[in-house]
C-alpha cells in the first residue's frame, strides 16, 4: 500500500515514515503544495496524509485537485487546526477523516487502514476473490485453504494486481507501486517480470486459476 506524506514539519514526517514503514508501507513525502500536487498527478495513492497548513498554500487546494479530477486516492488530513470550519471545509471536498495533532501514530496507522478497506476493499479485512483471499492486516495470501509461501514484492505486487482486477495496469505503474516511486532507477523491467513469474508459478502449483494476464505493450491485468 503507497502512502504520500504531505507535511512540512520534518521531525514529525521522520516519525510518520519510520512507523509506517514498519507497518509495511510505502512512503512519499512532499513537503509543500507544488510537490504534492505534481506527485498526485502522476501517481496514485491508496491514502494521503494531508496537512492543511504548508509553506505555499492551504493543504485544501490538493483536496479540490484531486476532486476536480475524479480521482479516488483516500485521503486524511492531518492538521493542528482543529476548527470546525476546516474539519467541514475538508470533508465537504471529500476527504475521508480528520486527525488533529498531536496523535499516536498508532492511532494513525489505524485510521488509514480503515480508509483504505473502505476505499479498496469495501470496508472488509480480507480481499475475496473466487478461491483467492487475502488479509490486508495479516497479510497472508490463501487459494482454497492452503497458504501461499509469497514475498514481500510478490504480496504487494498480488494485492495491487487484485485490487485493480479487470483493469489494465501499466509496467511502469507497478514499478512505481513495487519500488514506493523509485522506478526511474531501473535500467528495465526485468524485476517485474521476475516477480511475475514467481508468482505465477506459486499460485499454479497450488490449483490456482491463472488470473494474471499478460497484456501485449501495455502491461498486466487481474482477469477475473
């Protein structure tokens, strides 16, 4: 799962990225609205963390950015603020919640698992699909009722996959998604492949419908 950080204040973005990571995140960080706004339009994220009050402008623009255009990424602001007008102004231009500051980042961690169940996985812990289940807070990967022996790359790389079933996922996007936005540091997508492959072979030997579609130029989709 891709978390972006918007937040200028860098002790408490340490912090956030160091928890998260911990929790098997992958973490963004911009610290300013111009970085922000360019992040999520060339990206998409499962929840961004947004705080209102940046060196540039108001956190709510990105809000309005990402309403504007259609967008889906689940979004929290994170803000010291605590006024009701700013808590109705950011779920009104359709944020998920509101968590003033200071909080627990367990409290945090929390919060955006709870956003993206609602936004990805329709509220549920555990992603069913025919005789595939997956636990996003275990994260353990079933087909029927045996476990499969995945990786870490190869987890994300399924759940990513499922999440976006029967849509075209380019190689360039899964990179970005497998290496949190590093994806420019590869020469060619021979990784993905090989993550592919791997997983292919895994679910194969345990019975598994062969979902994963190899799309000619384009990339990858989950057909189910």
């Amino acid at each position: 799962m891709k978390i972006l950080i918007v937040e200028d204040e860098k002790e408490l973005s340490k912090s956030m990225i160091a928890y998260l990571k911990a929790e098997s995140y992958s973490c963004e960080l911009a610290g300013d609205v111009k970085t922000a706004t360019a992040k999520i339009e060339s990206f998409d994220y499962d929840c961004i963390l947004l705080d209102i009050s940046l060196p540039d402008g108001n956190g709510l623009t990105i809000l309005e950015a990402l309403k504007a255009d259609k967008k889906t990424d689940g979004v929290i602001i994170i803000s010291a603020k605590n006024s009701i007008d700013d808590r109705i102004a950011g779920l009104n231009l359709g944020a998920d919640d509101y968590l003033p500051k200071p909080f627990h980042l367990s409290e945090l961690s929390a919060r955006i698992a709870a956003v993206i169940r609602r936004r990805r996985f329709d509220g549920n812990n555990v992603l069913q699909l025919n005789e595939i289940s997956i636990d996003t807070v275990a994260k353990t990967v079933y087909i029927h009722t045996i476990a499969l022996d995945v990786t870490r790359k190869e987890y994300d790389l399924l759940l990513y996959l499922a999440a976006n079933k029967n849509r075209v996922i380019s190689k360039n996007a899964i990179a970005e998604h497998l290496t949190a936005g590093d994806a420019d540091g590869f020469d060619s997508f021979d990784f993905i492949y090989a993550h592919i492959k791997n997983l292919k072979k895994k679910m194969a030997q345990t019975g598994c419908t062969d979902y994963i579609k190899s799309i000619y130029g384009m990339g990858y989709k989950f057909d189910i």
